[in-house]
C-alpha cells in the first residue's frame, strides 16, 4: 500500500464502525465549499475540490447519499475522483464533530505562533496559498516561501528541496489530502521541520497522522449549522465559515 493510500485508509478505518450507525442528513456541495449533516447532529467542512469545470455534469453518476448510512459515502475517501474525496472528508469531518467541540481554541493563530516559535528570521514553507497567514508571518519579519499551483506560485523541485534543507516550519493545506499530495509533501522534510495541517477541510483525528510528521492540526470547528449550510449554498469561503465556527487545534 502506497503512503497515500495509508493515509486514506486510515482514515476510513477510523471511522467505519461510527459510519455505519448514523445516517447522512443533508449533503451540501457548494462552490467554495462543501458540507454534511448527520442525524446525530453532526457537520463537517472540506473544500470543494474539482478540474476545470467541462459540463454540467461534474460526478459520472448519481447517487442519493441522503438519508443512507455514512459509510456509504466514508467509502469515496478512497476514490480516486477529488469531488468524492471532498464529500467523504466533509463527513469525516461531521462524524469527528463532537470530539472536535472539546478541543481548545486558537482564533487569532497565537498558540500555534508560540508553540513553533515564529518570529523574526523563521524560515516558513506554505503549501496553498493563505492570505491572511502570509500577512501575519510578514508581520512577525519571517521569511516565506509558497508554492500553490493554481497559482502558478513556487517550482515543485526548488521548494521540495527548501523543504529539506531550509524551512523551520511547513504551512500545508489540508486541500493537499483532496488531491492525494500530502505524503509526497511530507517525504521531503528534513527532521527538525514542524509542520501544522491547517484550514477547514483538516481533520482533527491525531491517530490519522500517526505515520506522518505532522505536529499540529488547525481547524475549523462549525457551531451555526444552519448559517454555515447557507453559506455554502451562496458560495462562501473561508472568511464567511470562520464568523459561524471556531478556530481550534490539536497537538501531535
């Protein structure tokens, strides 16, 4: 089994046995992002990953998870379609919720800035691009590298080789387990790199990252269901989810 692979499967192997005792509620796939509700009141985020949009049809066949057992849907976290993987890390999101409600908050990012020591001179890596963060490590006079390729941001060889002989701390967007990156990212870091998985498609499970080098999880918590489900709806992004959620995080 590749490392990729792993990754997925365990995540599927954590939450199968939940998955199999509740019920999709409502499936929303939205422009920015996508969510599910379950019928024991939980929700999870991911974002909505997909190509360039070439039809109307974005999925090659329909199928009503409402209403159906979740591990129906957990299964997709294995699919090799980004949009499938979007809708099963959602759900793996909403069954994780009501662990994820007890974990301690960290709005303004402070936590995570003491905790690896980000200031003046730190060498920081981003993979996806993160306005507001960028500002912030500015801020704090630390040196930053991005690559985000829908951007055009970075050179894939020049940063992975940052990766293992310059950063202090990596910024990797949980988007990269959307499209299946995150084990190649994390194969280039030399030792001493921290690196926090971060945004609100990051699933707060430590047992999850177990064979990886990740030492903290950033992620967003939703606490208005219904506001967050209409957000969505009209295509809202992260700034909107965020005014509806809590920032929260866990240590690895």
């Amino acid at each position: 089994m590749s490392s990729t692979m792993k990754l997925n499967q365990r995540l599927y192997d954590l939450f199968k046995k939940r998955a199999r005792e509740i019920d999709v509620d409502v499936l929303c796939l939205g422009l920015g992002y996508t969510a599910v509700t379950l019928s024991d009141g939980g929700i999870g985020l991911a974002y909505t990953h997909f190509e360039d949009k070439q039809s109307c049809m974005l999925l090659n066949r329909h199928i009503d998870y409402e209403g159906q057992p979740a591990l129906r849907l957990l299964e997709k976290i294995k699919s090799d379609h980004p949009l499938e993987r979007s809708m099963a890390l959602a759900l793996i999101n909403a069954l994780n919720h009501k662990d994820a409600l007890n974990f301690p908050e960290d709005q303004k990012n402070q936590i995570m800035f003491e905790r690896f020591h980000i200031g003046a001179g730190t060498r920081a890596a981003m993979v996806g691009f993160i306005g507001p963060l960028v500002g912030l490590l500015k801020q704090k006079k630390a040196r930053v590298e991005v690559m985000d390729a829908s951007r055009g941001m970075g050179h894939k060889k020049e940063f992975y080789d940052r990766l293992g002989n310059w950063t202090d701390v990596l910024f990797l967007t949980s988007t990269s387990i959307l499209n299946n990156t995150t084990e190649d990212i994390l194969q280039n870091v030399h030792q001493e790199v921290k690196t926090v998985m971060l945004v609100p498609s990051t699933p707060m499970v430590a047992a999850a990252f177990e064979h990886l080098p990740v030492h903290m999880l950033a992620g967003t918590v939703p606490l208005d269901r219904e506001k967050i489900l209409k957000a969505i709806r009209h295509g809202m992004g992260t700034p909107v989810l965020q005014k509806f959620s809590r920032k929260s995080y866990l240590i690895l």
